[in-house]
C-alpha cells in the first residue's frame, strides 16, 4: 500500500510490492521491479529494467538501455530510446516514439504503437494490432489475429486466421495469410502475397519494377491496381 518515490540512484534498484503506487524518475543504475496491483511509472531510466507487472499499470517515458516487462495489464511508453521487450498476457502496449527496437510477445492483447525507428517483431495470437510509422523491418507472426499496418520499411507477415491490412510501405512486402482478407494498398515496393481461403487487394503508388511480384490465392478473388 502507499506510494513510494526513488530518484536520482547511481546504484541499482530492487523493489517488491503489492497494491503500491511506485514512481522512479532518473535512476542511471539498474532497475528491478516485480509489482502486484498497483501502479508503476519510470521516468529517466538510463541503464535499462527488468519488470515483471501483474494487475498494475505500467507507465514508462524518457528511457534507455534494454527493457523487459512481463505484464497482463496495460503498458505505455513515450519519447523513448531502448531495446524493449514485452511478454503480455492480455492488457495492451500502447506508445509513440521509441528510437531503437520494440519486441512483443503477446495473447489476447491490444498493439496501438507509433514511431518506432529500428524496427519490430511481434509474435502472439489473439492479437488487434495497429503498428504505425516502423523505419526498419516489421516482423509479425500472429494467429486469430487482425493487424493494421501504416507506413513502414520492409514487412515480413505470417497470419493464420486473421485479416490485414498493410499501407504505405516503402520497402518490400511478404504476405503469407491463412483464413483472411489481405490489402496491401499504396506500396511502393515489391510484394509476394500467398493468400487461402480469402480475398485479396494489392495496389502500387509507385513500382520501380527492380524486382519482380508474385502474387498468388488459392482460393479466393484477388484485385490488383
């Protein structure tokens, strides 16, 4: 119970708590946290975390190094620049701005993410995915699954069970989608779409015609413009 503030530690942190409220702001040393209920924000932290969250709400901002949070409840980051890696169980990762790589293994969880610079791989089932603005590759491994994807570099996509949606991508895009619908709109690099038991819409703005398209659905219409 209560709230505990730690700031400005050189050294590393451990904490363990139940139904607290836990604030850490500019820790240059390590962070351990494992929480139940209650509440975490990390603000600052410069030597990177290891989180382990279980009905609390986890808050991060400002932060670097490598970061690993196990969680079930909801997560989200803003202005950061670590390697970040999410094992969620349910709950949701939400944030914009992280200028290194974001992985997420998930299920039954909610994915709204924006402006991740290195790129991303997200792995999990039972997942509603929105991923926007990823500067290098975007690696997505989902099953029963919907994802929305908005302006990336190069996409790497394996769905079972699931409809997507890939837009604006700038480098090239591989599809292989089971049991869905695909749209792969306004592109402007190639595409090899495998697609069963679906439809499919493939669409250019620009296509340099570097490399070849294969586009291919065994059993459902497929448009292409």
């Amino acid at each position: 119970g209560g709230t505990l503030t730690v700031a400005g530690i050189d050294g590393s942190t451990d904490v363990e708590s139940d139904e607290s409220k836990l604030v850490f702001d500019g820790l240059s040393g390590s962070l351990h946290v494992k929480a139940q209920k209650g509440e975490a924000k990390v603000f600052g932290i410069k030597a990177g975390a290891e989180l382990a969250m279980v009905g609390a709400p986890l808050h991060l901002k400002d932060g670097t190094g490598d970061i690993t949070v196990t969680s079930d409840a909801p997560v989200d980051f803003q202005a950061m620049a670590a390697s970040m890696h999410f094992d969620m169980y349910g709950g949701s990762v939400r944030g914009k701005g992280n200028d290194g790589i974001l992985e997420v293994r998930t299920r039954n969880t909610e994915v709204n993410v924006e402006s991740i610079e290195q790129g991303m791989r997200i792995q999990g089932d039972g997942l509603t995915a929105r991923i926007v603005d990823v500067g290098g590759e975007l690696y997505v491994e989902t099953t029963i699954s919907d994802v929305v994807v908005d302006r990336a570099g190069s996409v790497v996509l394996r769905v079972d069970r699931g409809n997507v949606t890939i837009q604006r991508a700038t480098g090239a895009v591989s599809a292989n989608v089971i049991g869905g619908d695909v749209r792969i709109i306004d592109g402007s690099g190639p595409v090899s779409l495998e697609l069963d038991r679906g439809d499919g819409e493939v669409s250019w703005a620009s296509l340099s015609g570097d490399k070849d398209s294969t586009l291919v659905n065994t059993s459902g219409n497929l448009t292409v413009r």
